[in-house]
C-alpha cells in the first residue's frame, strides 16, 4: 500500500526544509528561534550526514543534540525534526514515531506542518500494523482539518485490518455515497470491500446497496448474480419479479449468456410482453451469442415462437390484463397509448400488485425514452416484496447521462 511512503516523503520534506532554517547566535543574544552553539553544530553534522545517506551516523550527531540540557522548545522540535527524518530514511520506524509523537506534543508545529507530520505518523503506525494507533492518530489529522483523501484511505484499511468491519462499512458507505452525490461513479475495488465487510459485520442493507452500485456502475455477471440472490433471499419477495431484474441487466448490458437471453425472452412472453421478448431473442441472435453452439436449433424455435407470439391477435380464451396488454404495447412502438392507459389504471387503484405496476411502469417510460419520467416512477415505489429494491437501482441506471 503507498499511503505510508507518501506520506513519510512528505515529512522528510518537512524536515530537510526545516534544517536549512538552523542559525547559531551567541548565548546571551539567543532568540526564541534560535540555536545555541552546542546543539546547532552536531544537528548541522547530522544534516550533511543526512544528504550523504549516512543515516545511521545523522542519528548518532543528533543523539548528541538531544543530549544537551536545558533545550529551548525550538532546540527541541529542531531536534525531533531531524530525528523522526533520519529515523525514516534509516528504516527505524519506531523511533521516527516516538520523535513524531514529540514534534506534536512541542507544540511548534501548525497548520499544515502539524497536518504533514500527523499524516506521517498515522503512516508509520500503519506499516508497523499497529492499527488502533494508526486510526487514532489518522482521526485527529482528519478532526484538525485535514482532507487528503489517502488519509481517509488509510483509516479504512486500518479498520478493516483490525477485523473492525462495522467500522470499516460506515466510512465505505459514507465514502461512496459523496462519490454518487459528486455525479462520479464509485471505484469498483471499493464496493467490492464495503460488500465483503458488509457480510461480516451482517449489514444485508449495506451488503444490497454496495451489489446495487456494482451492477449499476461496473455491471458483470457475478455481481448480479449475486444482487439478485441477495434480493430474492428477502421474506417476501415476487416471483414475478424475475422479468425485471432481466430487464434491469439488459438496460446495463449485462445479458451475456445464451441461457440470459432465451430465459428473459420466455419470461418476456409468460408476462404477456411478447413485442419486448421478441426483441430480446433476435439482440441475442444480433449479438452472436445465440445461433451458433450446440444449443442453436433451440434457440431457434423459442425466436420463431416469440415472432408468432409477437404477431398474434389476442386470444379471447386466454386474456391478457389490461395493464400487461398496455405495458406490451410500449414496445410494440405504440408507447404513447400504452403508456396512457397504464397511468390511468394505477391511478385507479385495484391492480394486484400497485408497487409491481409502478415499477413497470417506470421500466416503459425507461424503454420509451424517458428517462425522466421513468426516475419520477420509479421513486414511487415503495412494496417489501422485492420492487422497492429494484426500483431504487433502476433510479440510478436512469440517472444517469
């Protein structure tokens, strides 16, 4: 991990930049910013020691130094300074960290030396996996104002090192949603880590909402996969949300398995959309994914059967409701009339399943077009069986440009 190299480099940077302010005056004539001879002159040793990469050697001048009684807070931190820099470049980490701890205690530093040198210290805590002294120290460079964003890394790696998965799944959490408010999609590695600590810490909301953001941003077959057990999974949950979580993956082009398409298209078919399944066949014929392995002749027929259903009358002995017949006839290319009808039968209340047909209702403003009305649909939705789940990724794939 680099965080801790970066910000080690930042604090011998801190420190190198310090030495070439060393000054020596006179005993009776100091300042409160000055050096006494017998402290300057090994720290000065230590310095040109320093350049010359005898680190081993810096310390031992510096050792000297620290070794004069009486020293002045300035002697002090200019020692500690040198100290936590030599201490670094010479692998001795915990002596840097006993120097570092010293510089913030002096209380010389501020504003953004203090910023610096905390950063450092969090790193070196890190790279010794003393976690608790890492997230404690990482907390107060954040509590001090501090914003770089790999300080906010490091705390969380911490926690998760530390086996602190709730901990670790509230600052992801956080983090994710700023990335989401932002307009930027969230890193996958990320919601990879808050879905993995999600499951430890038994956080389902947390471990749902990371899948959601996955599929939504970084769409793979094992991510929904796994969303769509973890939906499923829920006391309650439709069946007759199958199709829709279909057509949530084909929205993200995530249909990449002949068995994707030829169960979406029979699925289509069952819920009365036969104009929607029979497109779906023929992209996967278009893609190449159908039509050409051993499996070819069957596919062939479920794309005849989906044409013949596409083209047929309806069938007086078997109806089709009036919102599934008015959904199907969005994708039937007549979606001002369907879309009409559907409208005004949620308004009139009575369907089986009102949540189920809001969430249509915003999958077929989506299919049409309109991506706008389809979002303001989709927030409607407020059923525990399953669509309020959906509805809420779907108002995400929606979103977006």
């Amino acid at each position: 991990m680099s965080i801790p190299y970066r910000f080690r480099q930042a604090a011998l940077a801190l420190a190198v930049s310090g030495l070439s302010t060393l000054s020596m005056v006179p005993t009776a004539a100091r300042a409160a910013d000055t050096l006494r001879p017998d402290v300057a002159k090994p720290l000065n040793d230590a310095q040109n020691l320093y350049r010359a990469h005898h680190y081993e050697d810096a310390l031992n001048k510096i050792a000297q130094a620290a070794a004069v009684p009486n020293k002045s807070p300035y002697e002090t931190y200019m020692v500690e300074e040198m100290r936590g820099a030599a201490a670094m470049a010479a692998g001795q980490n915990g002596v840097a960290a006993q120097a570092y701890e010293s510089l913030l205690a002096n209380g010389q530093l501020k504003g953004e030396d203090a910023q610096r040198t905390t950063a450092a210290l969090a790193g070196i805590y890190f790279q010794q996996k003393n976690y608790a002294q890492a997230i404690k120290v990482a907390q107060r460079y954040q509590k001090a104002g501090g914003s770089d964003s790999q300080m906010a890394t490091l705390l969380i790696e911490s926690y998760y090192l530390s086996g602190d998965y709730a901990s670790t799944t509230r600052l992801l959490n956080a983090s994710v949603e700023a990335q989401v408010r932002s307009g930027h999609a969230p890193d996958e590695a990320q919601l990879q880590l808050l879905g993995t600590c999600a499951q430890h810490a038994n956080d389902q909301e947390a471990y749902r909402g990371a899948l959601e953001k996955l599929v939504a941003y970084h769409p793979k077959q094992s991510y929904w996969d796994d969303l769509l057990h973890a939906i499923r999974s829920k006391p309650g949950y439709l069946g007759a949300l199958d199709v829709d979580a279909y057509r949530l993956r084909r929205a993200t082009g995530s249909l990449t398995s002949a068995d994707d398409y030829m169960e979406m298209t029979q699925l289509a078919i069952v819920a009365g959309s036969t104009a929607e399944g029979k497109q779906i066949i023929d992209q996967g014929f278009a893609s190449g994914v159908l039509g050409r392995d051993a499996g070819a002749d069957r596919e062939r027929r479920l794309q005849a059967l989906a044409a013949k259903r596409a083209n047929a009358a309806p069938d007086p002995a078997n109806p089709v409701a009036p919102f599934d017949a008015a959904f199907n006839q969005v994708y039937a290319g007549q979606a001002k009339q369907g879309l009409a009808t559907m409208e005004s039968l949620i308004a009139k209340g009575g369907l089986d399943h009102q949540d189920l047909a809001r969430l249509r209702l915003g999958e077929a403003y989506f299919a049409s077009g309109q991506k706008a009305r389809a979002v303001q649909a989709f927030k409607a939705v407020q059923g525990n069986d399953g669509s309020a789940d959906l509805a809420q990724l779907w108002v995400v794939v929606a979103s977006k440009p």
